[in-house]
C-alpha cells in the first residue's frame, strides 16, 4: 500500500515526470505478453500514482487476498480509500481448471528433473508464493505428461511424412510401400555414469534432421519398490501382483545396455508405426545398438 504523501510515492512521481519529459516511448501497437519476476512493492508504489475511475483520487492501494491464492497465482484488489471503489483480478491467466503461472512452473520443473521439493525450494529462493500442494503438483505433472506425449507423437508423425514425401517422389509412388531411409541412432541417460535408472534411444532422419521415434526406458517402479521385502509367497504379494498390471519398468538390466535394447524396439515398428524401413544405420563410435 501506498500513500500520496510517502517518499517513494514523491520520488516515483518526480522519475515518471522526468522520463516523459525526455522522451516517448512508442510501442507500435504492441501488447506486452508472457511472465515477468516482479516485486509487488514496486507495483503498489506505481499502483498509487493511479486515479480512482469513480471519484478520480489519485493513490489506489493494492493488497492480497490470502485466503484465495492458488500456487503461484494470487488474487490482488485495488481499493481506493475515499469512494471504497474496488477491483479484483488474478496475476495469471486461467487455463480450464488451474493457473498458466502453476502449469508452467511445474513443466519448467520436471524439464529440468526437479519435482514438488525443487519447485518448493525455487519459490522460497526467490521470495515468491509457495507452489501447489504435493497432490495437485504431482496431478497436474500426469495432465501435462499426457499433453507433451500427444504433442511429441504428432511431431513424429509429422516427420515421417516428410520423409515419405521427399524419398517417395524419388523411388516410390505407391503410399502403402513401405520407404527406405537412413537414420542416426542414440542413447542417452538421466545422469551420468553407468547407474541410471532411466534412458531412452532416439532416431533422427538422416533426409530432415528431425526425430522419429522415441523409446524410454526405466528399471525403476515405486510400486515395485514399496513391495519388494514382501515374501514372495504371501497371500498379499500375490493380490497385489495380481492387480499391478500397469508396471513402469519396462527394462531390467543395465544403463549401457539400453541403447541396444531401445534400437530394436524402434526398429521392429517403424513400418507398423511409421510405414518406413530403416535401411542406413548411423551411429557414433561407441554404439553397440549397431551389432545388435
């Protein structure tokens, strides 16, 4: 909150006044958009430089409504003390259910590999509101995988057109052949060394640069882990081995054993998936995926 008659209202003014003077700023028209880290001390101050629309005071106050923050995005009233003219709005915009701000910290943070304790410790960091509950991240990270997979597959089905239609005009003329093409292929890991626990193998067009397939592999699942020093033999490992259908480890075995296995897995479904055969193989020195 900002009063008419602070020191930094009087400074703020005398700044603005000085600017305008020297210059003119010209936007062509052009709206300011995305996100911005900002500090809500400097907002109130600009904030009480306003006039009121009713009775035309200048010196608006800004506060917070705490009760209903949600994550990141705060809800914030404009309030001016004379006519008790108010103005709700919210720092982020609403997408369906939740916040733009909350969405993107959290793909921010599992693109970096961090979860709810590193976007926790990240708004601590910076002074910010905390994030969203451990529930609701952990909800809308499964939202926004679901979206980022049906993103990545439509990219990759959009790839393998183009190598269709740049090979096909060459050899082929028939959309159901199958087309030769070449590929580079690679592994990578979520850290270094030989102890990850989760990689993947990637192929790239040799004819556009662009990806074609991905495969992800883990030998990591936290129901699997959680039930592991059970006996084997018990009347509950066996009901719960019944009903854990949906295991996320899909390899067993070790880190740099995963290209060799990922490579095959594209291989055998590049026509089913793609209609193409990879009949050039390019990889880097160190790959065993090649003899395989």
């Amino acid at each position: 909150m900002a009063s008419g008659n602070s020191a930094s209202f009087k400074k703020l003014q005398q700044l603005i006044n000085e600017e305008s003077n020297e210059e003119t700023f010209d936007y062509n028209g052009k709206s300011i958009t995305g996100f911005r880290f900002c500090d809500m001390e400097l907002f109130a101050v600009v904030f009480g430089l306003l006039k009121c629309p009713e009775c035309e005071c200048v010196g608006l106050s800004l506060e917070e409504d705490d009760i209903s923050r949600k994550g990141c995005a705060s809800k914030l009233r404009l309030c001016c003390e004379r006519c008790n003219w108010k103005h709700l709005f919210w720092t982020s915009k609403r997408t369906e259910k939740s916040f733009e701000v909350n969405k993107r910290l959290i793909y921010g943070m599992r693109r970096i590999g961090k979860g709810h304790a590193g976007a926790s410790k990240f708004c601590s960091v910076m002074n910010m509101p905390s994030p969203l509950t451990a529930k609701s991240f952990r909800r809308s990270s499964r939202a926004i995988s679901r979206h980022v997979k049906n993103a990545a597959k439509s990219c990759m089905k959009s790839a393998a057109k183009e190598v269709h239609a740049k090979n096909r005009n060459v050899n082929y003329s028939n959309d159901s052949v199958p087309v030769n093409c070449g590929i580079s292929c690679d592994g990578t890991w979520q850290r270094r060394g030989h102890s990850s626990l989760n990689g993947c193998v990637t192929v790239v067009s040799m004819d556009t640069g662009k990806v074609l397939d991905v495969e992800a592999l883990t030998n990591h699942c936290k129901e699997c882990k959680l039930h592991e020093k059970l006996d084997r033999n018990s009347e509950q490992y066996k009901k719960w081995k019944a009903k854990h259908t949906n295991c996320k480890a899909n390899y067993h075995g070790s880190a740099p054993a995963m290209e060799p296995e990922g490579a095959p897995r594209i291989f055998k479904r590049s026509v089913e998936e793609n209609n193409l055969q990879y009949t050039d193989f390019y990889g880097d020195g160190d790959s065993k995926a090649f003899l395989k």
